[in-house]
C-alpha cells in the first residue's frame, strides 16, 4: 500500500504530495513520521493507494504511525483542498490549521493520572509494625479505588510501593482531561420565550435557506434561539460549531452552554493552555463533545456529522484572519454546511452592509427581531457637542452632561460603562518645543504612553521603551501627551469620583490566562461601579445593573482612511449602546462628538441600521465599493527596503500588464506605499486596485503573481477585501 503524504513543511519550495510505502496500521488522515532528506519530519497520510509513479525500490517507508484514530477526517482534508486552491496557500499549512500546533510538536500530551486498586484484601500477611500499610489497605478495603498520589500523600509513598510490590493492590492510569473555566457559574436559566425568539426558531427550521441572518436588535434574546436551535441539533446526534468573535465572550455564552449541555460542549481559542487547549480538541475529535465553541479558530473544529454552525455578531472584522493564512470565517463556515448539508444562522444587531444586501434581496434567509426581552425599550441615547465644551471652557475628557449622569447612576447604586477604543494613556508624545513625536523604531507609527508602567509602547509590534526625560531632537523637557487613552479615562474618573469602584478592560489588563473572565466576572458581581474598555467591551456582554453608558471620541473611527469607516463607526456605537438598559431600570446613553451632525451619528443616535444601510449601500454603488466590486491589494513587505522597492517594480509591472489588457473590468489601479510604511521593522508597499465584481479568474492571476515574488527575504501576498487596511 502506498500512502500519500504532506510533510509539515509550510513551504512554497516543497508543497507537493509525497509517496511512502505504507505500514499496516497507516490509514488516512493519521500523523506519521517519514524521512525526509536527511532529516526525519512530521506529515499527514491524507490517501492510500496501490498504484506510485515512484520506483518501489526508492519508495521510502513510513517510521512510525502516531495515531490509532486519525487525527484529521475526511471533511478536514476536502477542507484542506479547499483552502489550497481558494487562498492559494502550501498544503502543510492549510493543515495546521486543524491541529493544535503543540500537539503537531509534540510539547503536549494527555495528561495521564495513576490510580490504585484494591485486588487482594490480606492484612494479615502484613507485620504488625507496618501501620502505614495496615491503614492503606484498610483505606482501600472501604473506597475500592483512590488516585496514587493522594495515598502517598496520606500514608507514604513507601507503603504504596510495599503494598504494590506484595500483590495487594494494583495501578492503572487513566486519562484525565483539564477542563478550562472550570469555576465557572453553571446556574441554568428557567426560558420562556418571546413570541419574536418563537418566530426566529420556526422561520431558521422551516427555511429552505442555507444561511439565514437573525437580525435583532441588542438585548431581544439572540443567544436563546441559538441555545434552542443547538439543542434541538443535539438531539438530531448532530454536533454544532459556534463561533463567538472576541475571547472575552467566550466564558459567558461557554456558561450558558455548560449550564444547559453539561459536558457536551468544548472550547477551543488562543487564550487556553496547551494542555486545556490539546484535551479540549480530543473531546471533539473523539465524540465525547459535540458542541464546540470559540473564536475564529474554532470554526476548524474537529467535529463531524455537523448539524449547525452558529456565527455571533456576524459583522466583527475579527472573523477575518488577517496572518498567514488569511482566510474568511464565513467562507469556511460555507464550505462544512455544504458538506454536511446543514444551516449556518449568522446574528447581528449592525449586519455587515454585504450580508444584509443578500439577506434583503431573498439569497438569504432574514429574521427580524427588533424588540427587547419583556418589551423594554432600547436606552436614551444624546448626543453632546465637544466643541460647545470647548468653548464653555471644560478641558476634560467628559462633558458636564456625562459627569452629570455618572453621579446619578452612581448615587442610585447603579453600574456605568465608558468606552474609548484606544489603549494607554495617551496617543503620542509630543515636544512642545520641537515638534518632535516619539515614534517606534520598528514601525512607522507613534508609541503611545503607558502610565502603569512608565513606558512608551508601540500597538503594532509590542515593543516597549523607556519614557522620555527629554526630547532626543533638542533638548527640551517640555513633553505634552497627545490624545487619550483608557488609562487617562481611569485616571481623571478617580479624581472626579474618588469613591467610585473602577475597573479597566483592554489588551493591558487582560494578558494573563483568564484575565477577560476575571474582569467581567467582578464587574458582574457589582464588585465595581464603573468598566472602561476598549471594544473588548460593546459585544455581547450582559449586566442588568447598567444604566448608563459614555462614548468618548465616537467620531473616532470616521475617518479612517477605509471605505468600511462609516460602517464600522456605526456598528460600534450601537453595540456598547446597547450594553446598558437590559434590566429593569431605562438605560441612557452620552455620546460625544466634535462632529455630531454627521449623518453616520445622527442614524446611530437614532438606532436606524436600515436607514444606515439604505445610505451606505447607495453611496458603495457609486462609487464602486464593496459589494459592488472588490478591493485587492499585494503587499510587498522587506526588512531591506531596496528589495521591497524593487520587488513592488516587478510586481508592479506584471500587474499592470494584466490591467491593460482588461482596463474595462477595473475601477481603480495604482501602486503606493501602505498607510503604515513599516511595522516590524518591513518596509511596506502595495499595489491596489478596484475590480469590478465576479471577476474570480481574474483575482486568481494576482495570487499567482504574489506566489512568483515571494520569498524567504520578501514576503509578498495577496488581500481581497481586506477587513484593516493599514
């Protein structure tokens, strides 16, 4: 038998399917260990055959079969197929994707502990004197088995050992899995259902829709059709894929499920341990879970007879990898309801402009819910003007308005949110003699001060710096902070509210392993008044005692240089808004603006996505913008900016010669440096362009031209409607 083979090795140079001569116990979709020049290498066994166009004499046989299950199933390997020819992207590392890589290295393994068992009761073969003994077997005569370490720790590990050595007992080891969020609140709600959350379930059921959109407005119980809809998957024996777009909301909605599911559900994201993150794959792969649920990562999960796939808040930008390799969650998503012929459910308060076009015009299935749980009505939302603020003399970061309504809600034992999407204590530092901006040696961006630390940290590449004393250009130590940051927002809310319990929610805060959970679990215990975060903080999360929330800078995002900002700015306002109000008590919201006659705010304020949507999707038409057409970009990155510039020259020349010889399907053409000219260090350009619509054949030559260029000094790729373009 002759086995087909992927070595992992994510190269360009050795992507190809190699042939081994097969072992008995080789089947498809196991790991296996083969040479591999003069190395010996990782691969997958993804076919078996009887036929190679290899000599058998120079077929090199497989070492060593890893797996008794295939690690990969048939439909990770079609998948595998998929992704290599839709992304265009090396064999190996399409596969990577479905294992966790420290399994692929072999940094862990299951966790295996060692038991005790009573098999021959005889104490009287033992010395009067050996009491430890005595009492081990005495133990054991009455609990029947006992995990070994617990019996050295209470009689000695010498007597285990004499006990073992005599016959009496015997060991085994079993597997034990290490469950992630294992303190988690497991309190299972009594549900009844709105008439609205009634309709959604039969319209999802009853559709003959592959993908049907819920759109409902934040707070109109989304989460409880999708926990009806999976439970009623589960009694099909079907499993269910749900993704989530932030870690932080994995916990909560992990909580509802376990509460309802018990131990048939399974999380998989970065934020796990290795061992948390190699027991939880093996549940799924094995059947002993059938739900899994995580970020973007888990829509990979190794589950099969699939009978739903659940997409929360289906318009984040998060579900958009935007690494090697880059790959949309959605198409993913499409790819296993095709092979296993099941529903995708997409939901969404702010739908993305391009699936609420498709829902509208019948390709998908659209779900309306726009009322909230027991009729209550979404929060105030006013909308202030920093520059009257401004003028009123008020050099603070909160409007009279806000500081107002902060002391109210905290005077009525209320809970506030203020949401910055900004980091740090300030954007930049700035020499007020100079000019001079403190700039990442790395990237060509600013370094934003952090207070906690005293250090000046850049948000692209991570690195930290000593803060200035002085300005490097001229001397002067007149340093000013520019801008604003989460931490200034703490900072000035003490001094304001020095009585105020405040917690802060932001990449800085939670890094450590179950930093998000710890935040969101204090502030749902009322262990503080007030949580300023960045976006970590409009999705998803619910607190019943939260009345009041605070937009600072909600123009922030506006203007961007991005065709989604408009987009993405709206989409943000509604959801923190809608974070508050979902108790008993109305909810309001301050929003302010330098800008607030702007159209994109004046429909937030208003709630008003489909008004949103109708002037949004005119102006894309016009100007022929996604999805109306598609955005494409090479981007050439080098840590040599000679080659970078002379690698762009080359692609460049190649691009445009497809361009002149098809000037009628294109919008725009250009090459340019990128918005942010270097980050890590790579100089960074790019070839942009606008193609007109159903044009696969055409973006296809683009991904062929980044493939010729790249190389292991500069990296070259491809982007199709980039959700960041930075």
């Amino acid at each position: 038998m002759i086995a087909e083979v992927i070595v992992d090795v994510a190269s360009s140079q050795v992507d190809k399917i190699f042939d081994y001569s097969a072992t008995e116990d080789t089947k498809i979709g196991c790991r296996v260990v083969v040479p591999f020049g003069k190395k010996v290498i990782d691969g997958i066994c993804i076919n078996l055959k009887t036929v190679s166009d290899v000599p058998s004499d120079k077929l090199k046989p497989i070492i060593k079969v890893q797996d008794e299950q295939p690690a990969l199933t048939k439909e990770m390997i079609e998948l595998m197929r998929f992704m290599v020819k839709r992304y265009h992207i090396p064999n190996s590392l399409a596969l990577r994707q479905f294992l966790p890589s420290e399994m692929r290295k072999g940094k862990v393994r299951a966790k295996l502990v060692k038991f005790a068992t009573l098999s021959n009761y005889q104490p009287e073969i033992l010395k009067k004197n050996a009491k430890s003994q005595i009492q081990a077997l005495e133990y054991l005569k009455e609990n029947k088995r006992e995990k070994v370490a617990i019996l050295n720790e209470k009689f000695s590990a010498s007597a285990i050992k004499a006990l073992y050595d005599k016959g009496l007992i015997t060991f085994e080891e079993e597997r034990v899995n290490r469950l992630p969020y294992s303190k988690l609140n497991l309190t299972e709600k009594k549900v009844e259902y709105t008439s609205e959350q009634l309709n959604a379930i039969n319209r999802v059921e009853q559709s003959d829709k592959k993908v049907n959109l819920i759109f409902g407005v934040t707070g109109s119980g989304k989460t409880e059709v999708y926990l009806n809809l999976i439970e009623k998957t589960i009694k099909q024996g079907k499993s269910v894929i749900m993704a989530v777009p932030e870690i932080s909301l994995t916990p909560q909605m992990l909580s509802q499920l376990r509460a309802r599911f018990k131990e048939n559900v399974s999380i998989l994201h970065s934020g796990l341990s290795f061992g948390e993150r190699f027991d939880e794959w093996w549940r799924l792969r094995s059947g002993e879970a059938k739900i899994a649920i995580g970020a973007r990562s888990v829509i990979f999960a190794p589950v099969e007879n699939v009978g739903l796939i659940v997409i929360d808040e289906q318009h984040d930008s998060s579900y958009d990898s935007e690494n090697s390799p880059r790959y949309s969650t959605f198409e993913i998503a499409k790819f296993r309801s095709d092979y296993n012929n099941c529903k995708i459910v997409l939901g969404s308060a702010t739908p993305s402009v391009e699936v609420f076009l498709k829902a509208k015009n019948g390709e998908y299935g659209l779900i309306k819910m726009q009322s909230r749980i027991n009729k209550r009505s979404l929060p105030q939302m006013i909308c202030v003007d920093m520059r009257k603020e401004v003028v009123r003399g008020n050099p603070s970061y909160y409007s009279g308005l806000l500081k107002k309504e902060i002391s109210e809600c905290l005077n009525n034992g209320n809970q506030a949110m203020i949401f910055l999407n900004r980091r740090g204590y300030s954007k930049q530092v700035i020499c007020s003699s100079c000019g001079y901006v403190a700039k990442c040696e790395q990237c060509d961006v600013a370094l934003n001060y952090h207070s906690d630390c005293n250090r000046l940290k850049c948000h692209y590449c991570g690195t930290a710096y000593k803060m200035l004393t002085a300005c490097p250009e001229c001397g002067s130590v007149n340093l000013i902070y520019g801008g604003t940051g989460t931490q200034r927002v703490v900072e000035e809310l003490r001094k304001t509210f020095p009585g105020a319990r405040i917690l802060r929610m932001d990449n800085d805060t939670t890094q450590n392993k179950d930093g998000h959970l710890n935040v969101l679990k204090d502030f749902a215990e009322k262990k503080a008044d007030i949580l300023v975060g960045t976006q970590m903080i409009a999705k998803g999360h619910d607190f019943s005692s939260v009345t009041l929330v605070g937009i600072l800078d909600a123009d922030m995002s506006l203007f961007f240089s991005d065709y989604r900002s408009s987009e993405r700015t709206f989409q943000l306002i509604t959801q923190v808004a809608g974070r508050c109000g979902r108790g008993e008590k109305q909810g309001k919201v301050i929003l302010q603006s330098y800008c607030p006659e702007n159209p994109v705010l004046v429909l937030s304020s208003r709630y008003d996505y489909e008004g949103f949507f109708e002037r949004e999707i005119a102006l894309r038409k016009t100007t022929h913008f996604p999805p109306f057409a598609d955005v494409i970009r090479i981007m050439v990155e080098s840590e040599e900016e000679g080659l970078a510039i002379e690698t762009l020259k080359n692609v460049y020349f190649d691009c445009k010669e497809i361009f002149d010889n098809n000037k009628d399907k294109f919008y725009f053409f250009n090459k340019m440096k990128s918005p942010v000219k270097r980050i890590k260090r790579k100089h960074r350009f790019q070839v942009l362009m606008r193609i007109k619509s159903d044009n696969r054949d055409l973006i296809d030559k683009f991904y062929d031209i980044s493939e010729k260029y790249n190389s292991s000094k500069v990296c070259v790729y491809t982007e199709e409607n980039s959700s960041n373009l930075v």
